[in-house]
C-alpha cells in the first residue's frame, strides 16, 4: 500500500478546491484512505493519519472512527506519538462518551513519567476533558505534581487542580497543603495559575474564603512589587509588568475583600496605588483599570477610594475606544444607587453619550441617564431626554417615554411642568408608550383643577396639529367630553385664550369618528367625549344625531356605547345630567397587592364580570391596609369604594334600573349596625338575569342632634364571593333621621355558601372622628341560597 499523503499536502489539496462538493469529494477520498489504514494497523503511519483526521475534524467533518487510534497513539512510547494521540483525545473524546474511560491508566502512567512534557501532555488533557471518575482516579497523582519543585509541571498541575474542584467539590480539600507555598513561587507562570486555583476554591466554599484572608498581605505585597518593578522584557506588555497576573489578582482580592472589614482595610493602599500609577494610554492599562475599579466597589473601601474610582470611570467616558466607554457606562449604572453625587459629578459626559452613533452605547448612557435624575436637575435633564427622544431609533422611543412619564411623575416641579412634560411625550412618541400612559394622565389632569383649562386647550390645538397619535388623541379626546365648556368659554389664565365655538369642537371629534388613523379605542373616547358634551353644549340635538348613527356601527363597541347612550337620550334624560358630570379627583390605581380596588361614578360603573369601558381610574392598594384588619386569616376580599358621591340619593333606584334589570324577591331586611345613633339596615334584591348576584341596599340614618360628615362605607367578603360597592347617595348622615344615605353592593356567589362580612365604618361626629368595625353573620338563607 503506499505511503499516505502528508498533511501539509492534504491542506494544500483541500484549498485548491473551488467548490463545496469538490471539497467534500477530496474529504471522503481521504477518508476512505485513513480507514484502510486504520482497519491494516498500519503502525507506521497512524500519526499522520490522526492528524488529518484532526484537521478535517476541525473543517466540521465527522472523525469519530479515530477515537480508538488515539487511544493507541497515547499508549505509544513515541513522544510524537503521544502528543498527537493527546491532542486527538482532546477533539474528538468527552465525558459522555465511555470510552474516554479507556485513557485512564494511561494518563496515570504518564503523570509518573520521567519525562516532564509527557507529565505535561498528561496534564492537559485531564484538565482539559477529565470526567469526574478520572478525576477522582487522578487527583492524588496531580496534587503531588502541585508540590513538586518543577514550575513547568507545577502550573500545569495548578490549571488540573481547577477542573478536578469543578467535577469533584469534595476533593478541594486535598489540594488545600499544597497551595501553601504557592505564591512564593518567583515563576510568573506558577504565580498566576495559583492565583487562578486559589479564586476557584473561595468562590466554592466560604470555609475557604475565610481560611485564605490571611494571604492577603501576601498578595498586596505581590502587586506592589508588580506595578514597583523596573522593566522586565519577560513579562512586560506595553510598558506594564505582566498585567494578566494583575488583573488575577485583582480579581481575588476582591474575592476575598467582600463584606470583611479587614481585609478591605489592608488593600485599599496598594488599590489606590494602581488607580494612580497605572498607565492608561494603553488598552492594557485600562484593563487594570477596570478591574482596580470593580475591586473598589465590591469591598468595603473609602470613600475618597470609590471616588477615585468613578472618577476613573468618568475618564473611560472620554476614551475613543467605544468598548471603553460602554463599560464605562455599564459600571457607572451599577454604582450609581449607592454613589449617586460622585456620579453626578459626570452627568455632562454621560449626557454626551446619547448622541453617541453607537445603539449600546446609547442605551446605557439613557438609562443611566434616568438614574441621575432628581429634584434639583429634572429641568436640565428632562431636556436632554426630550431631545433624545425626538431624534433617536423608533427602538429607544418606548423606553425612553417611559422613563420619562417616571421621572417626571417623581420630581415634577410643578403640576404644569408635569402636564407640559408629558404631552410633549405623547406628541413626540405617542405611538410607542406603554398602555397605562393614558389613565394615568388622565388622572393627573383631573387632580389639577386649576390646570383644566390650560389642558384641555393645549390638547385641543394639538388635535388640530396631529391626529396619528393615538394615546395623545384619546387624552385630548376624554378632556375635550370634560372640560369642553371651558375650552368654548375662553376661561385659560396661563396663555392667550383661543376663540372656538361649539360646532368647531364638535367637528373635530366627529371627524375622529371617521378618521382612518383612529383606532376602535380611540373611537369610543371620542364618542363619549361627544356625548358628555350634550350636558356642557346647548347643541344636543346634533350630538343625539351623531350618537343615533352609531347605533348601527358595524364595531360591536362602538355600537355597544351608542344605544346605551341613545337610551339615556329617550328613557333616562332626567338622570343624564348627573351621570355625565365632571369626575371626581381621582386616586392612582394599584398595578399589584392583594385587593382589586373600584371607584365609579355616574359615567362607567363596571360590572362584576368585564367592564364594558375602557379603565379610567381606580384606588390605591396601600388604602386597603386598614381594611385587610377586618377579616382574619387570608381568605379575604376586599373592596374600597371612593367617598365622593356622584349623583343625587333621589336617582340611586333609576341608575340600578339603569345598570341591570332587579326584581323584588321578597327577602325580609335586616339591621347590620345600630350603635352611637347610627343606624345601618340592609334591604336585598336578586339581580337578573343572573341569580348568583344579590344586590345589597344599605341606608345610614342618624338618629342623634348633629349631622355625620365624611361618611364611609367599606366592606370585605371572603375569597369565594366577589364584591362590588356602587357609589354612596351622599358623604353626610343627616341629624335626627331626617335622611338616609344608600349605597348598593352586588355580591356574586357562585357556590351558594353563607354570606359573611366585615363592615368598616368611618365618619366625624361633633369635630371628631369616629371609626368602628362590626362582623355581619346573620343574612337571611334567602339572600344567598
């Protein structure tokens, strides 16, 4: 059979091929060779061919049939035998395999070898795929070799002793003698690999962290000598004395220096000593760098340290090198919660980075950039952002808007500032902020009653500007249904009023109604705004057509909300005053806890099941505290009702005829509270069409000489039932049972189990206030079976 060609010709071969498949015709005709050759045990020439399969290996071709050749190879006495034979076993074998169990003894062999690069190769390779059987096998042969005085094999046994803790924890402690003398090891080599091994067992075992701190003078005393020393053509890079065992050893001083008083206190010298004397016009220098500067921050160090530090930080914001200055960023975010004025010291810089051309670079510098923010800069920064929020990538848009909308809600100077601030967002990138910007605007607008007019002017002149945003149009839209009469009236103190009569307010939000760029959500804002408007314009009979042709809209919604509407026109008119009046203020919802909290007024009250408008409004979970007493155990619900009455006590029975269809069933009434003259009964209803809903009526009266102000009604039910608190007629209990106040509660009780409940009374009587819990437990059977 003749000789096999070399590898350097079969290398030379493969690259002349001018396809894929020419490529792959020359791989297989090879390959065809290496396994007749191989299946011949062909001694002389199994090296060659182990190392053209290697290569192909390395082009992504299969080579799995010479595993067992380098098996043969590492058996072989020929050191260039070996060494193919070990390499091979590092390609092409690994743990999963069994077959890598076969190498053992041969691995074991050459650890005791005579020769210190067979002890090497040996080495290698058990730290390169050592499985943990091996490993345990192995170790006593490798932590003999840790002690040996060979620095050549002494750091390859210090790389072997890493992989064996990392396959066999429990093995650590073998190692632990040897490591004593270590890091008075004067070979480079030897010094870095033990550095290496030492992080490795601290970060595994904190009995060894502890047992290690006392190296740490030795250690200090290593880098002194490091950043000290003269210049050594062995190990210097760019100017600097072998950086990687700086940066190793930064790293386990960190280690070690974390949440220790002592250990922090005994390097914060040689740390500043690098921070100052550290060359920087070199990438390897600004590698130190980082690494001295996250060993500042991760222990207990000065504060004159940390400073140094972000300082450092602040110079890699200046460096040309974008992955310098990303870091940079990236640090700076991690420190900026307990540092903050050190870091505000470079908000300029940081603010020069959003205009940099690169998006991660951006993206740090904007969110650090939201971290900086509080009260005394929010001007400054807030005008920055905008402009960045203005020029940047439509993938900026949404986070930048929201951190906006947070900042400013946080440090607003002012009611207005906050309103500006935000509808300069929505203008700018309505389309890209989150679903919850709306409501909450909504709700700003609403707390800032002297600003009502200013808003609702502003909105509408940019209704007029832009259309396409969606959020800024259902904002304009539910101010205009609002405070559309102001805006008609001319009554803006804060700028130059504008001159608009009702028709032109009514065209513009008609023409949302057919507007292509208008979303169905969109639409129905605009169509309630319109009919809102029918008890703040005298032009009711163009609203009742506009609201009549939606009646038929081919949107479900939309439809939905017109012949509601249309029925408040016909059967209801007496009552469409008050149930299209100006919403109370209202409280920020909650986005978590335990409660689902409810406030209505006469225009959405939702139902039990799904609310048919979109949500406007709701309360603050941290209110249900108090309530969360009147149940024991966790198997409470609790609802909070707002207090501010939103419609006259004469028309609570028409807005419940309004709301669901009640039949009299016939349950006697009942006294749920009678005590320091206040006196609470309890009138029930079946709802239909559905009979798992009781409908509870109570009625307040007070039967002492002085009215009760600031009445409150609050209830909670167990975790089976689910209940709902309509508004209350009024907040004030006449004197001398000269009027009741009622408020209704729609109970769903799906399993027909016993009604229980815990009321919660507050009031103020005579100046004082009064506040008193009761346990409700005797509802009649027929009011929840």
């Amino acid at each position: 059979m003749p000789a096999p060609i070399r590898l350097r010709e079969l290398i030379r071969t493969i690259r002349t091929a001018r396809t894929q498949a020419e490529e792959r015709e020359m791989i297989q005709k090879e390959c065809a060779a290496i396994r007749s050759s191989f299946r011949e045990e062909d001694n002389t020439y199994r090296c060659r061919n182990v190392a053209k399969l290697l290569y192909m290996h390395m082009l992504g071709y299969p080579a799995h049939f010479g595993q067992l050749e380098c098996l043969k190879l590492i058996a072989s006495q020929k050191f260039t035998d070996k060494r193919i034979g070990y390499l091979g076993a590092m390609l092409l074998l690994d743990e999963r395999q069994d077959v890598h169990l076969l190498m053992t003894n041969c691995i074991k062999n050459d650890l005791n070898h005579s020769t210190q690069y067979v002890q090497g190769l040996a080495l290698c390779t058990l730290g390169c795929m050592g499985s943990s059987e091996m490993c345990r096998d192995l170790a006593g042969e490798v932590e003999k070799l840790l002690k040996t005085s060979n620095s050549y094999l002494r750091k390859k046994a210090a790389l072997c002793a890493v992989h064996v803790i990392r396959k066999v924890p429990e093995l650590m402690e073998m190692f632990l003698p040897a490591t004593k003398n270590l890091l008075s090891e004067k070979n480079h080599g030897v010094l870095h690999t033990s550095v290496v091994l030492l992080t490795e067992m601290c970060e595994r075992s904190p009995d060894m962290l502890s047992h290690f701190r006392k190296l740490v003078p030795q250690l200090v005393r290593i880098l002194k000598n490091l950043i000290m020393s003269g210049y050594s053509p062995e190990h210097d890079v760019s100017g600097i004395s072998d950086p990687f065992l700086q940066v190793r050893i930064l790293r386990l001083l960190r280690i070690l220096g974390r949440s220790d008083d002592d250990s922090s206190e005994a390097m914060n010298d040689i740390l500043a000593q690098v921070a100052t004397n550290t060359e920087t016009s070199k990438n390897v220098g600004n590698a130190i760098l980082y690494e001295t500067v996250l060993t500042i921050m991760d222990i207990k160090s000065e504060s004159g340290l940390r400073v140094l530090a972000i300082n450092i930080l602040g110079r890699f914001l200046l460096n040309n090198d974008k992955n310098i200055r990303y870091v940079a960023l990236t640090s700076l975010l991690k420190t900026v919660q307990t540092d903050h004025n050190a870091v505000q010291r470079h908000r300029s810089t940081i603010v020069d980075c959003l205009k940099d051309l690169d998006v991660s670079i951006k993206r740090r510098a904007m969110e650090l950039s939201f971290a900086l923010v509080n009260g005394n800069n929010i001007r400054g920064m807030m005008k920055e952002l905008l402009y960045f929020l203005d020029s940047c990538d439509p993938e900026f848009k949404a986070d930048c808007a929201s951190g906006v909308f947070l900042a400013a809600e946080k440090y607003a100077p002012s009611k207005r500032w906050h309103i500006d601030t935000i509808m300069r967002v929505l203008t700018t990138a309505g389309s890209y902020v989150r679903d919850d910007s709306v409501p909450n605007l909504i709700q700003l607008i609403t707390n800032s009653v002297e600003m009502h007019a200013y808003t609702v002017q502003r909105l509408y002149k940019a209704l007029l500007d832009d259309i396409s945003q969606q959020p800024l149009v259902q904002v304009a839209s539910w101010c205009i249904g609002e405070y559309g009469d102001l805006l008609v009236s001319g009554q803006c103190e804060e700028e130059e009023p504008i001159q608009v009569t009702e028709d032109e307010v009514l065209d513009v939000l008609e023409g949302l109604l057919v507007s292509n760029l208008s979303s169905p959500v969109t639409r129905g804002y605009s169509l309630t705004a319109i009919m809102k408007l029918s008890t703040r314009f005298s032009g009711v009979n163009r609203i009742k057509k506009v609201v009549s042709i939606y009646g038929s809209s081919i949107d479900v919604e939309l439809q939905q909300r017109a012949v509601e509407y249309n029925a408040l026109f016909k059967k209801y008119d007496h009552m469409r005053p008050a149930l299209l009046e100006r919403m109370p203020i209202m409280e920020k919802a909650a986005t978590n806890g335990p409660t689902e909290i409810v406030q209505t007024n006469g225009e959405t009250e939702p139902s039990l099941g799904e609310s048919k408008h979109p949500p406007l409004v709701g309360q603050p979970a941290n209110q249900a505290n108090d309530l969360l007493d009147l149940l024991v155990g966790n198997d409470v619900v609790p609802v909070i009702h707002n207090t501010v009455p939103a419609k006259p006590a004469s028309s609570g029975g028409e807005l419940l005829d309004l709301l669901v269809d009640i039949s009299l069933s016939g349950i006697p009434p009942m006294t749920a509270y009678n005590k320091n003259g206040l006196k609470i009964d309890f009138t029930f209803e079946r709802a239909n069409p559905n009979p798992n809903v009781a409908v509870i009526t109570i009625h307040a009266s007070n039967s002492t000489d002085s009215d009760m102000t600031d009445f409150v009604f609050q209830a909670a039910v167990p975790k089976t039932f689910q209940l709902q608190l309509l508004s209350p007629s009024s907040n004030v209990v006449q004197a001398l049972n000269q009027g009741t106040v009622t408020q209704v509660i729609r109970v769903l009780n799906p399993q027909k189990q016993q009604l229980r409940m815990r009321i919660k009374l507050t009031y103020t009587h005579k100046g004082s206030p009064v506040q008193d819990l009761a346990e409700v437990n005797n509802f009649p059977p027929q009011s929840w079976q």
